[in-house]
C-alpha cells in the first residue's frame, strides 16, 4: 500500500492531563463504517500523565484524505475509575467505497516514542439510517406455542427517533401477550456498522398451523440531525435555539417473517392433554396451615415452573376423594423477567375443606404437556404432601369455670370518740394508689415515646452527618444551586460569555450526582448517565443544544443570542432531570 504524503503534528498540550499512571496513544475511526460519498472522523486519545509537544506522522492509505480539526477532552469510567483523555481528530474523506487500513506507526511525547494501533475503515456503498426488523424465533414451532421473539429497531446516531408508537401486529395467525410493551435502549453493531438499538422482547403465541407470515408497524417522529436549517441572521446557530431540525412522522414496517407452523400430533395425545406447549417442572407443594382441622379451609400450594404457553394453561384436576370439599383454584403467574415473558413461576393455590379426621395424604397432581424440543407428549406429578386432620373439638378448649367473687363488707370502724375533723379512712370509698391509675401509665408512655423519638432524630442526624454519600449530594446540589444563580446573574446582565458556562456547569451537577468530578464530564458523558436513567430524546436533545451554543460561543464568533430565553429552556430541562432521579 503507498502512502499519502505524511501529515505532520505539532500541537502543544493546553493542561496536563487528569489521569495518572503510564501514558498510552490510541486510534480509532468514528465511525467505522460510513457510506461512499460521506466523511469520518480519525481520532488519536492520548491518555495518561504529561505535558507537552506531541510530534509525529500520520500514514494515510490511498484514496484517503485527512485534515487537522482540533482537539477535545473527554472522561472516561473503567471499573469506577476515572480517567481523562487529550483527543486529536482529523477529518477523513475517502474517495470510494472500500476497506481503508491505517497501519500501525509511533508518535513522540515529551521526547518519548508510544506505538500507535492499527485501524480500519469500512466505506460501503449504501448504509440505511433505519432498519427494522423481526429476529426468527427457534423453530420448530407448534399450534399453541408461545416462543420468545425480539423487535429490533437500529438508526444511526446522526437520525434523532422521539415519539414511538406501540407496536401493532399485522395479520391475525398470532397472538400478542395483553399488557404494556417495554423495550431496552442499546447499541448494536448490524453489517459493520454501528446503530443506537430499541429492542423489544417479546413472545407471540401461534393460532394457526401452516405457513405463516408476521409483521409489526410502529410509528415514529424523525428528526434528521445533520441537516438544520439555516437563519439569515443566526447561520447555523439558528438550529440551536429551535426544533428547527429537519423532522417528521414516518410509519415504519418489518418485512413479513415467514413462519411454518406445525400442528401437534395426535400420536400419544393424553385423552386430558392441558395444552400446554413448553417445558415445565413441578418445584414444590405445601399446605397453609400445615395441620388441617374438619371443617376448617386449608389452602393447597403447587409451583409449575419452566417455558411455555403459561397464560393457555390451566390449573389440573385436584381429585381428593370424599373426604375432601374442593373449590375451584386462583392462579398467579410471575415472569422471570422482563426480558423473558414466557419463562417463569404460575402458582395454583386451591383451596380445600377436610372433612374427617385423621392421617391424609394429598396425592401428587398430574399434569400433562407437550415438549417442542421433542415433538412427544409428557407427565409431571407434583409431589405428595402429608398432614394429619385434627378433629373440630380438637383446636381449643372452653375455658376453665371461675368461681364467682363474693364481695366482703368492710369492718365498720372502731368507735374512737368524737374527732375534730373526720378521719382519712371514714371519707367515701378506699383511695387507690396513683401509680394504679390508667393516667399515669398513659403519661409515662408518653415520656418514654418522645424520649425514643428524640434519640431516633438525634442518630438520623449524625448518621447524615457521617455518610460520605449524603454529604456529597448536598455538596453538588449547592455547587448546583450557585452555578444557576451564577447563569441567571449573567442572563440579566446579558453577558453570554458568562451565561453559558454557568449553564453547563449546571448541567454537570445536575445530572452527575454520583460521579466525583462533575465538573470535568463532558456532553457525551452527560448524555450516556441520562441515558441510564431512561431519558427520552427529546431530554437529549435539550442538553445538546444547550451545550452546543455554549461551544458555539467558545470557540466561534456570533452574533447575540436570547439569554433569558435559554435561561428558561435550561430550568425546564432541570425540572425533566430531576424527575429522572
């Protein structure tokens, strides 16, 4: 491979870097994959402790051209440590499509020479900014069978999606589960190319034997964000201050999934088949309470866990004879999780009343499936469970007779003469001792709760006091308080050059509240710990624009933008922050 012309540079370092330890050089593309006719990113992180002049050639492969763009700062999290990196990036244009190689080659740093990985860029000839589509589920599959089946829609980074729909099934071979659809946020790597990824897992539960063919449609707000448009006044910063991205509502389609779904044999069919379609197990029974008495309930506890077509089945026959009154049983399913909706735990709770005493057995309930993985029809018992019936007169007995207190009349007092003023004893009836009375008790257990809430109080505050934790969030929500104040101080005052510092400053302590320097996080940074916490596109979007203009400002010159309506654009976005923790 001949190379271009080697491209030199000689940059200094504006600060030393945040993180510690030996200096290591990487380089990557950004993306990796593009499509003719677009451009990429190579970029060279410099991580580590130094200073000073980075110097070194660049090797460019044929039909690749690259130009000097400048450098930025970025933080990175690798096992709860910190680390930060010095990036040097340069625009890259190639001239077709094609596989891109840049070899590996040494830079100097502080006199020092570091290797430089090899990477690769992968140029096709057309890349599609949104795919959906429906991955197959693992054949075979049954009339009755639920199988589990994920919804994927990839778009790249460079497509802003807001406002999906839920998802709507077209034909009617299958049944969708009832309740509310979830989906995860990802990033997927499809055909070489890397795409931010909503995934829907799912199951669907086949109605119809015979080929098949299934489809979804959702519908979607979106919002191109390469393309802004452009204002006489404000040029390109115009797109900041607005929505005024390049958007609209589309509806999109997977192809339809040819499915052929079998019927279920009629070989071995148990004569009282469930149709249950699966693999299941019976993990326990167990009786509540576990001693029965006649003519008393008793609830009946049986656990089928495993796959399958869990909300077609029902509860098995509970045959216990003539002794037994039996009623009809409740059933509860719990999902494993909500990345599996057809695999978990359906408890049947029957509840039943003895009818005669003695040592009784309940035997183990049958319970019959068919098992696509062997296309054969199975049996499971639940297992026996003992208890002995107590008779009705058996659980308590009456309480012993009390022979009636016989009231004595008191002696009359001896006759000591005339008195001057009558004695203690002659007034009314006894007086009882105040420590007997109900007041008195009732005032002490007043002391003792105010007491113990004092102390409670008292050990919640030196607690506060002595967790790190705590006193950190109050930390970073006044450092927050301050750099809002510090923003709208300079939005009265007009001063954009302090405004929008202030902003992003704000924006840092506002969303970074468990990271231990807020303050070096940059927007990338920002955006992935909302998206952690589920924050929608247009939360996303917000901090970009509002982080943008900032940077717009730095680093170019513009004319005079509205600060006390960016003021309020950014109290809005703190309110929708805050929901989110």
């Amino acid at each position: 491979m001949k190379n271009k012309p080697l491209l030199l540079i000689s940059l200094w370092l504006a600060c030393i870097l945040g993180a510690y330890g030996q200096t290591s050089v990487r380089a990557y593309f950004e993306p990796q994959s593009i499509a003719r006719g677009e451009e990429t990113t190579y970029c060279i992180a410099i991580e580590g402790k130094t200073s000073g002049q980075i110097e070194g050639q660049v090797p460019a492969p044929d039909g690749l051209t690259m130009q000097y763009s400048g450098q930025r700062t970025a933080m990175q999290f690798i096992n709860g440590e910190s680390s930060s990196q010095r990036i040097h990036t340069f625009t890259a244009r190639p001239s077709d499509k094609g596989l891109y190689s840049v070899p590996e080659y040494t830079v100097k740093i502080d006199g020092k020479e570091y290797p430089v990985n090899a990477t690769t860029l992968n140029v096709a000839e057309g890349i599609a900014p949104i795919l959906f589509f429906i991955e197959k589920p693992p054949a075979p599959l049954y009339v009755g069978q639920t199988a589990p089946l994920k919804i994927k829609l990839l778009f790249l980074s460079k497509v802003g999606l807001r406002n999906l729909s839920p998802l709507t099934q077209s034909g009617e071979a299958f049944a969708l589960p009832d309740g509310e659809q979830k989906y995860e946020q990802t990033i997927e790597t499809f055909d070489n190319t890397q795409y931010n990824a909503i995934v829907w897992p799912m199951s669907v539960t086949a109605l119809k034997s015979g080929a098949q063919s299934l489809s979804f449609n959702v519908r979607a707000v979106v919002a191109d964000t390469s393309q802004r448009h452009t204002d006489p006044f404000f040029g390109n910063m115009a797109g900041i201050f607005s929505d005024s991205f390049s958007q609209r509502t589309i509806d999109l389609k997977t192809d339809a999934l040819a499915l052929d779904v079998l019927p279920l044999p009629t070989e071995g069919k148990p004569l009282n088949f469930s149709g249950a379609i699966g693999t299941f197990t019976f993990t326990a029974a167990a009786l509540n309470p576990p001693r029965a008495q006649v003519g008393e309930p008793v609830s009946v506890r049986l656990y089928l866990n495993g796959e399958g077509n869990f909300e077609r089945i029902s509860a098995p026959a509970l045959d216990l004879g003539e002794g037994w009154k039996v009623y009809t049983p409740k059933q509860t399913f719990t999902p494993r999780s909500a990345n599996e909706p057809q695999a978990g735990e359906l408890l049947f709770e029957y509840v039943v009343i003895p009818l005669k005493e003695g040592q009784q057995r309940f035997p183990g309930v049958p319970f019959n499936y068919f098992d696509p993985r062997t296309g054969k029809y199975k049996t499971i018992h639940s297992p026996a469970v003992d208890t002995l019936v107590l008779p009705a007169s058996a659980q308590s007995s009456p309480p012993p007779a009390v022979a009636p207190k016989t009231e004595t009349a008191p002696a009359r007092p001896e006759d000591k003469g005339p008195q001057l003023a009558p004695q203690k004893d002659d007034e009314g009836a006894e007086a009882k001792p105040f420590y007997t009375q109900a007041w008195f008790w009732a005032s002490q257990l007043l002391l003792v709760a105010l007491l113990a809430g004092v102390v409670f109080r008292l050990g919640v505050l030196k607690e506060r006091r002595n967790n790190p934790e705590i006193m950190r969030q109050k930390r970073y929500a006044a450092q927050r308080r301050e750099f809002l104040s510090q923003a709208e101080s300079a939005a009265q005052r007009d001063d954009a050059a302090a405004f929008f510092p202030a902003v992003q400053n704000t924006l840092r302590y506002a969303v970074a509240r468990h990271h231990d320097n807020p303050g070096a996080l940059a927007r990338e940074e920002l955006c992935a710990l909302l998206r952690e916490r589920a924050a929608d596109t247009e939360t996303l979007d917000t901090l970009s624009r509002l982080w943008e203009m900032g940077d717009a400002l730095k680093f170019g010159a513009v004319k005079p933008v509205p600060l006390g309506q960016t003021l309020e654009q950014l109290k809005d976005l703190l309110n929708k922050i805050n929901g989110l923790f």
